[in-house]
C-alpha cells in the first residue's frame, strides 16, 4: 500500500531505505487502526517497533530523510562540552534541543523536532552561531538532557576562552511566579512578576546574565556596547573576566529590559540614570544597583550584585592578625571617639564596617547610620539613605543625628570637610563615629584630614584608630601549586619577607588552574589589614604635622603591622600566591 500523495510519509521513507516493505507497513497500519478501536493512540514510528519490524534507530534515520537532517549515533565522549555550555539549560529543556559540537562554523543542535523554525532562530541568536539541527535517538537526547541537568559540564561553566558562553548551570535558577518556573522575579520597590514576554531573546539572555553572575560569585556585571559586538564581564574576586559576546542586535533590547527591571527610563538613552532591581536567583535574594552611562555605541550597564541572604561577617572572620585584632577590639569599645576604616574602592570598607556595627549592636545602644547606599538591612540599628535631591546629605543628616540621641553613629564615607569636621566635632561630645576614607594607609588618613583643613588639634582629639586594608584572592585548595625557594633568593626579591633563623628553604604556593575556581586559580577573597591606634606619641606627631612616613615608623616601633607585612604573612601560610599580593599591593 503505497502512499500516491505528493507529501512522502514516514513509511515511505522506510520502505525506500529498505528497512521494511509494503505488507509489514500495511500490517502495522492495520495494527494501529485495531489499537484506535479499544482507545490506544501509538504513533506508526512506535508501532512498527513493538511489532519487530524495525529498530527504534531505523525510525530515527527515516526520519532524518524525511526531514532533511543529518542521522547520528553518538559515542559517549562525542558531546562537546563548549558547545552544551552555549545554551541555557531551560531553552534546551523547552525545545528538546542540546548543541553536540561544531562542524564548518556551524553549531550542530540535536534535536526533537529538527524543522521547528521557531526554536532554531532562537537558539541562532541566543548562540550567535548559524545552526544545523541532527536527529538522535531519544534515549541518547534524553540523556544528554540529563547530563546537563545533573552538572556533568560543571555548576558553572565559565570558560574564559570561550566568549559565547552561555551555559546556566543546572537550572536558570532565577523563580518567577512558582517554584518550576524560571523567569526572574522582580521583587522591588512592589512585588511585579514580568512574564509576558519571557520567551524574547532579550529576556532570556537578561536571565542567563543574571544566573551566571549570581553562580560565580560576581559582585559586578559589565554590559558593553562596541561596534560590532557587546561585550559582558563579571568582576569575579575582584577582577574582571569577559565572559560572553552575545550579538551585537541584541544589545538595545537587553539594555532595555534590564532599564525595565530597575524601573529607569528606557526612553532616556543620553544621560546616565541609577535603578535598583530585586531579584530571588536560586532561593537567594540578590539586591542589584543599576547605572547607565550613554558611550559612543550606546548605553553601557554596570551592575553591582549584593546577596541579601548572605550572612554578615563578623569581626574575627575578615582576618585580622590576632594581636592586631585585639588592639581593634579595644579601640571600638571605647564610649566615644572617631574611627576611620580606609582603602581604595572594593578594599571591602564597607563589609568591616557593618561588621563593627553587628559587634556593637545591643538592646542598650541607639546606633544610626547615614549610608550611599544602604547595602545591607541591620535588625535594631536606624539606617538612612543619602537624597541630594531630598537635602539629606552626609553632612545635613549628620547634624539631625545630634538631635536623636545617638550612642554610636555611622557615616558612610568622609567627601567633604563639612562632613569630616560634624563627624570630629560629634565624637569629641561623647559619641562613637565609624566612617571611611579613600586613602592607601593608615597614617595616610591623618595626612587626608590636614589636607582637607581639620585642625590638627581635633584630629589628635577625637581620632581614637584608623585600620587600612586590602582584598586579595585566596588561591583554589584543589589546585594550587607548591614550590620551594630558598632563603637567599627570598630576600634578594622581598628583603621583608617574614623568615625565621634556620630557615633556610621556603615553601610556596602558585596558582594553577581547576573545575573547582573556574580555571582562575583563586576561589574567594580575604582581607589584610594594618590597624594604626592614636597612642599618645601618636597624638604629638599629628599636633606637629609629621609627615605619613613619620607616623608610620612609630606606629611600627609601637607594634603595628603594616599591610604589606600582612599579606606576606598570607603568602608563607599559603593562604595567597606571591603574585596576588604583588598585583594588590606594589
């Protein structure tokens, strides 16, 4: 019975290949017809298996004829893993598709339904890649499917090699409107789930940003327009990585659908603007800052990412020298006094002070802070936000302060000298202040304060300790690299390296590179310090205007370790690599 219809059916196809002939087709129709009779719908593909007339592959390549596409078996090691990581896991779950590899610039897609129009121009353009779907048999696509699932290519497939990386991980991960579905949920300033246009490229490429940066432990996304491509990086433990080149037509619609998210103006593309989105990414709840700024191939992005759902650190865990920690300990339990925690942007000043906060924090303490921006909500402590727009400045909210019966107050950063001088003057009437300072050191905070015109007279008053730090990356356990070095050449190099006497060979770490730190050679970050106290003879040093240089040699004589020291006291213990410290400090 052979079909005469212009339009060749799967039987066809199968009886010209050889596969079956015309009387087991007729049978199986037949069979398929009896099946519809008692209510059991099969497909004539299912039936012709279940009657042994052909093989579930056999059905797979007479499909393939049918549609046009290449038929393939695949090894177990034929799946290539920079290929599965260019798409998100819910985008081949939602088409039954999963990229094997690459073959004359194409990127060959396995799919279920090869001649779905709809599902390769997606997946061209989250991909960038021209497409060439294939057939598989089932079980192989099925399990394929599972082995991006399960992780088999990794959490969080960050391949810094490879730009068009989009792999999600897992699962999207970022929840909408129920548990299953993995849309972003905009949970601020009003709870406002956005999944109307979920299935846009832009969407879906705003979820795939927002996942990876969450899953490698990125504190900012970069979004950047260039002629013929846009580029994204993640700032992972403080150092930019390109991750991703999605296309260049792309960039208007992600922009806009992130301004969206951050309730900005997506009709306003000449001037910068600021927006705030809320978002829960894997049961997290990850608060993003959002600014703009206009570039000669249109808006960039930045976003900087904090996880509400982290628990804060505490005082002991930033790594503090023990005695250094215990001098530290002293001076925050004074009654009153001025605190300054300095540092270059990103040295972590902030994390130390809501540490401070949380040491101090009691039922018999009225704390208050004045910060720009808030970036994380204490219970019991009054925390306000900077509104230049409002009048509520560092300076204007300070002076309220005075008027709320304050024990303990925290100012964000130290800009101008109105704001330096309120926070003197409230910490010499019985006040504890904290607040920062962008200097590299210590002493440098005291030299800052003469250049902004505080008499030294106040400085030496009401400044009670100051602590500068840095942020260096802490090399990967699983992978870093062991070496020796002797005492000679140690000291040629770094004259100040902490040796003991008979010690005569050092051993050292290098970074190297695994799964585990996403070939970095880092996992996470830890903080040096050097915590200066205001002793008396400290006091007359700044009364005498002594230079920086000056300070930081008594303050040495007194005990103090400089910041340096303390990061070559991280590279003996193996906690970083000489060339990290180098890189932070010069």
């Amino acid at each position: 019975m052979k079909n005469t219809s212009k339009r060749k059916l799967l039987g066809d196809y199968l009886i010209e290949a050889g596969i079956i002939n015309e009387q087991q087709l007729e049978k199986a129709l037949e069979y398929q017809k009896e099946m519809l009779k008692q209510g059991n719908v099969g497909l004539l593909g299912q039936t012709l298996v279940e009657l042994g007339y052909c093989t579930s592959n056999d059905i797979m390549l007479a499909l393939a004829m049918k549609d046009g596409v290449p038929f393939m078996v695949l090894d177990d090691n034929m799946i290539d893993e920079k290929a599965a990581s260019l798409l998100p896991y819910e985008i081949m779950l939602k088409y039954k598709a999963v990229p094997i590899g690459f073959e004359n610039e194409k990127l060959l897609v396995a799919m279920m339904h090869p001649t779905d129009i709809i599902a390769i121009d997606d997946i061209h353009i989250l991909t960038g890649y021209d497409i060439q779907p294939i057939i598989i048999p089932d079980f192989q696509l099925e399990a394929a499917l599972e082995q991006v699932k399960s992780g088999i290519w990794g959490k969080v497939a960050l391949n810094f090699e490879h730009k068009n990386n989009y792999d999600s991980a897992e699962s999207s991960g970022i929840h909408a409107e129920t548990e299953t579905d993995q849309v972003e949920q905009i949970i601020s300033p009003d709870i406002e789930v956005i999944d109307e246009t979920k299935d846009r490229p832009a969407v879906q490429l705003a979820n795939v940003i927002f996942n990876q940066a969450v899953e490698s432990r990125a504190s900012d996304v970069h979004i950047e327009p260039f002629g013929n491509r846009t580029r994204i990086r993640f700032r992972i433990d403080g150092v930019l990585h390109e991750i991703m080149n999605p296309p260049k037509k792309l960039h208007a619609s992600l922009v806009s659908r992130i301004k969206v998210m951050a309730n900005m103006d997506i009709a306003e593309r000449r001037i910068p603007q600021d927006g705030r989105i809320t978002l829960r990414v894997h049961s997290k709840t990850i608060d993003v800052r959002v600014a703009s700024l206009p570039t000669a191939y249109g808006e960039k992005l930045t976003l900087r990412l904090l996880n509400r759902s982290e628990r804060l650190i505490t005082l002991p865990e930033l790594g503090f020298p023990e005695d250094q920690l215990d001098i530290f300990y002293r001076i925050i339990n004074l009654p009153y006094g001025f605190i300054l925690v300095t540092g270059p942007t990103g040295s972590g000043k902030s994390t130390t002070l809501y540490a401070i906060l949380t040491q101090l924090n009691s039922i018999d303490k009225n704390i208050v802070t004045i910060e720009d921006p808030i970036e994380r909500r204490l219970e019991g402590i009054n925390q306000s936000q900077v509104n230049i727009k409002a009048g509520m400045t560092f300076a204007s909210v300070l002076r309220s302060f005075l008027r709320n019966d304050p024990d303990i107050m925290m100012v964000g950063e130290i800009r101008d000298v109105e704001t330096a001088r309120i926070a003197i003057e409230s910490a010499l009437t019985g006040h504890l202040v904290l607040s920062t300072l962008h200097t590299n050191s210590a002493a440098g905070a005291i030299t800052r304060l003469n250049d902004m015109g505080i008499e030294p007279f106040l400085t030496a008053s009401a400044l009670t300790g100051v602590v500068a730090q840095r942020l260096i990356r802490v090399l990967c356990p699983h992978c870093k690299v062991p070496y020796l070095v002797s005492r000679s050449e140690i000291l040629k190099s770094c004259p100040d390296f902490p040796i003991e006497d008979g010690e005569e060979k050092i051993q050292l770490y290098r970074a190297n590179s695994c799964y585990s730190c996403n070939n970095t050679g880092y996992r996470g970050r830890i903080g040096i310090f050097e915590v200066l106290h205001i002793s008396e003879s400290i006091r007359k040093l700044i009364l005498n205007r002594e230079s920086e240089h000056r300070i930081n040699e008594v303050a040495k004589k007194e005990g103090m370790i400089t910041i340096r020291q303390h990061g070559l006291m991280k590279v003996k213990d193996g906690t970083t690599s000489m060339e990290e410290l180098l890189r932070v400090i010069a």
